[in-house]
C-alpha cells in the first residue's frame, strides 16, 4: 500500500469482509473437534482439527494471538526430536510421550511414530555419509603420501627436488618420462659447460633403455639438433627412433 498516496487506500483484505491482507492467519486448534474426539469427518482415529480461516479471525480477535499455534507441526516434531537425542533418549520406545506429542501437534500418534522414523533415518544416513566421506579423504590422503614418498628424494637424478623452475634447466626427450624437465645441477650438468641439445635422457630413462639392452650405443647422443642435417628413421616397432625415411632402413641395433 502506498504510504505517500494524498487519499489513503483502502487495506485489501483476504475476502470480502475479512482480514487484512497484512494479517496471515495462524493455525487455531477447534475445541469443538478436539484430539482424541468423535469425529465424523475422520473414518478412524481423530487427530484434531484446526480452525477454518473465517472462523480464526473471528475467535483470534476475541481471545488474542495465545491461541494460535506458531510453529508447524514439522517444526515441533524436529524440536522434540533434536532434545531427545541430546538426553539420550528413544521417543519411539515411550508411547505416553508419542502420545502427548500427537495431542499437542494434533497428529494421530501413528503418524508421529512415522515422523520420528523419518527423522532418525535421516539422522542415521546422514552419519554413515560422514562415516563415508571421513573414510575417502584419509584414502585419498594416504594415497597422496604415498605418492610423495616416491616422487620424494630417494635420488636427485630421478626424483623431483622441489626447488622453483628457472632457467638453468633440461628436458628429457624420452616419452615415457614422467618427470621431463630437470635442474642441470640435480643430474650432474653445469650450466657453464656446453649441455647437449637434443637427444638428452635422463639417467631414470636411461636405466630403461639399458635394462631392454646391453649395446651402449643405443644411448649415444650425438649433441647435434634436428634441423643440422637429414635423419633417417628406423621401422622396427622397438625403436625409440620416430622418424619417416623415404625407404625402409633399419638400424644397425635392430638389423
């Protein structure tokens, strides 16, 4: 409603002749048709009934807002149960306690009954989940440790130092190579000296490469980059040399 209007407006109501739009109707519990009652609107047990809205405004206004009911049911019964666990106690093992629970939320006490289960499914599903999730972290941190412990310094040659990148670096020309780039002083090479510019494996790969043979020449490194002069590739599958030759050549490792 506009406060600023010159001619005040009129507040619109619910219904014609009922409450303001402002008022939101709380629940009332019908004394007429109490918990427990004959009922003929209930085919079995009658769990209460509440006020209808015409019939709340008229009775909160001649007895007050004390009457109502704030808070819903859900609210309630989540209130109780939240206490209970904190007392150690079991609502479902009390029946007179499932019973004034109903009276006071206006709910059979079977439908209670349910609504607790609910409630300590949740609270049962969600400590396994925690259970769950506790579990996966330490896996994934033991697995982490363990990683750490063999990426960790067993060998400068072979292992990450953990010292920042720079400049003074080398990279291992193998595929398989799970490391790549090296510090020159980590695997022995001063950078004041000439470093190999191509070709260059580190002494892990090194060892692979050994271990399938025992020609030392096949870890030979010429020093010289690609673009100096025509290479020649090999056709063998075993072959870590990837180049295209026009014409099939094999080399003399594999002849």
């Amino acid at each position: 409603m506009c406060k600023a209007a010159e001619t005040p407006l009129t507040e619109q109501t619910w219904f014609p002749g009922g409450p303001p739009i402002s008022y939101f109707p709380l629940p009332v519990p019908d004394v007429t048709r109490p918990w427990g009652a004959d009922c003929s609107a209930c085919g079995g047990f009658c769990g209460g009934h509440y006020l209808e809205p015409e019939d709340t405004w008229k009775y909160i206004q001649e007895k007050g807002t004390d009457v109502c009911q704030p808070k819903p049911p859900s609210v309630v019964l989540q209130n109780t149960f939240n206490s209970s666990e904190k007392k150690g106690e079991d609502l479902l093992e009390n029946g007179s306690g499932l019973k004034d629970i109903a009276k006071y939320v206006l709910l059979t006490p079977n439908e209670v009954k349910i609504c607790i289960e609910h409630l300590k499914g949740i609270k049962s599903r969600r400590q396994q989940g925690a259970k769950k999730a506790a579990a996966t972290r330490a896996t994934k941190k033991g697995e982490k440790t363990s990683s750490d412990q063999q990426t960790g310094c067993s060998s400068s040659a072979h292992y990450p130092c953990s010292k920042p990148d720079n400049e003074n670096m080398i990279a291992c020309v193998s595929a398989h190579c799970e490391i790549r780039w090296y510090h020159l002083s980590c695997v022995g090479l001063d950078h004041t000296e000439r470093v190999p510019n191509v070709s260059w494996l580190c002494p892990g790969c090194q060892d692979d490469y050994s271990g399938n043979s025992s020609d030392d020449d096949v870890l030979c490194v010429c020093g010289m980059p690609n673009k100096v002069e025509p290479m020649i590739g090999c056709d063998s599958e075993e072959c870590p040399i990837k180049t295209v030759p026009k014409d099939k050549w094999f080399c003399p490792r594999c002849q």
